[in-house]
C-alpha cells in the first residue's frame, strides 16, 4: 500500500479552500474510479517533501497540510485565503482519509489476501505512511486477513530503506529470503525490497487507475517482475 497514488493537481480541492464552505471528497487511495486529474495531489509537491521531511517529519498533520499549501500555490491558488483555509480544510482531510470514506480498495485485494491466509502464509502491509492508515485498512475490512501492517511513520524509517523490511520479517519469524514484496513503485517497493533480500513483484495494473499512477519518466521494467493483478501473485510463490 504506498503512501499516495494519485498525485497530479486539485483544482477542485483548491476551489473548496477558497470558498471555505465544503470539501470535497479527493482520492489518495487505493482505487478510485475517479479519472480527473484536477482531483489528485501534486506529484512534485509530494516528491520534494519526502526528501525534505522524510518519516513525517514534525508530525503528519503539518506534513499534509505542507503538500496541500504546494498543490494549490502550484495551481494558481490564492495564498492569503489559502492560508486563511487551511486550519479548516486540513483537519477535515485528515479525518476524512483515516477511514474509507477516502479510500477503495480493488476488487482483488480481499479475495487475494483471504486465499493466501488459507494457504497458510503470512501477509502483511508495509507502508510509507502515517499511522492513520491502520484505521483505513480495518475500515476496509482488511485486518481479518493481515498478519502484520508496519507503518512508516511509526517505525521512523521508510521504503526503500531495507531496514523496514528486516523489521517486518523479523517480526514475523521469516527470513527474507522466504519472502515476497508486491508494490507499485519501482524504486521504493521494487528495488527496495530486493535490497532487502526479499523476492519483489511490481504491480501494475493496465488502465487510468493503473500503469500510469507510478511510472516514472524513462522508466524501464527490462528483467522487472511485473504483475498486472494481485491475484497473480498467488500462482508466483
């Protein structure tokens, strides 16, 4: 699960700063059948801050409110009533992507996860994310299926440092080498977790929602494992 997908520019969430009188429901999810791009965060926004404040640093409501103030100033927002917004929209945003109501899950996931948990593996999510996510995932229904769900934030280190993968397994009881990693970033899910030891696939599913989210510009998946499902994954180990 990656801490966004979904990353362009939020005309419309800007639209709601302005007017301070509502919000809309924008996606940072796992799915969403929303194709407008206006309604997504701003990649670079969100790419400039884990370098600069990686782990959520100074805490994840300041962290957000941070990529909000780039998307909107980036897309032509008013910064005075931008700011004169963001101590209303931001906490209702936070709230809001701390259960489902922000976010989907694909069709797959449950049936996957509920087929490997009878086969007798153990799952987990390893996630660059704040800690509201584990209320995300039980809202979702997810947590039945779920050994173990790591979180970024909380660890204090994040993908790709292969350090949060150890940790994971370790907990588990297994060794890296008897485990897989399935994600949808080439450096961070990919090469992180083959760093790590473990046997990665990157996923990438076709269409708007898919193949396009995380690919990055030059990218080249020569020798990549790439699953378009996460149901493939089952046949794989």
């Amino acid at each position: 699960m990656s801490k966004t997908h979904l990353e362009k520019k939020y005309k419309e969430l800007i639209d709601k700063f302005q007017d301070e009188t509502n919000v809309n429901k924008h996606r940072i999810r796992l799915s969403s059948s929303e194709e407008n791009h206006d309604t997504r965060l701003d990649t670079r926004a969100l790419k400039d801050l884990q370098h600069e404040k990686p782990v959520y640093t100074g805490g994840a409501e300041d962290w957000w409110k941070d990529v909000i103030r780039r998307t909107a100033l980036s897309a032509g927002g008013d910064p005075e009533k931008l700011e004169n917004s963001l101590p209303l929209i931001v906490p209702r945003l936070m709230h809001r992507f701390s259960s489902s109501e922000g976010y989907k899950a694909f069709d797959d996931v449950i049936p996957t996860l509920s087929l490997l948990k009878n086969k007798g593996f153990k799952t987990g999510v390893v996630t660059n994310s704040d800690s509201r996510i584990k209320s995300v995932i039980a809202d979702l229904g997810l947590s039945t299926y779920l050994d173990i769900v790591v979180v970024s934030e909380e660890e204090g280190i994040e993908k790709p440092d292969k350090e949060i993968w150890q940790r994971t397994c370790s907990r588990l009881n297994i060794h890296t080498s008897k485990a897989c990693h399935t994600g949808d970033e080439l450096v961070c899910d990919y090469y992180g977790a083959q760093k790590a030891g473990l046997h990665p696939f990157l996923l990438r599913r076709p269409g708007s929602e898919g193949e396009g989210e995380r690919k990055e510009v030059d990218e080249g998946l020569n020798d990549i494992n790439v699953i378009q499902t996460l149901g493939e994954i089952v046949e794989k180990i």
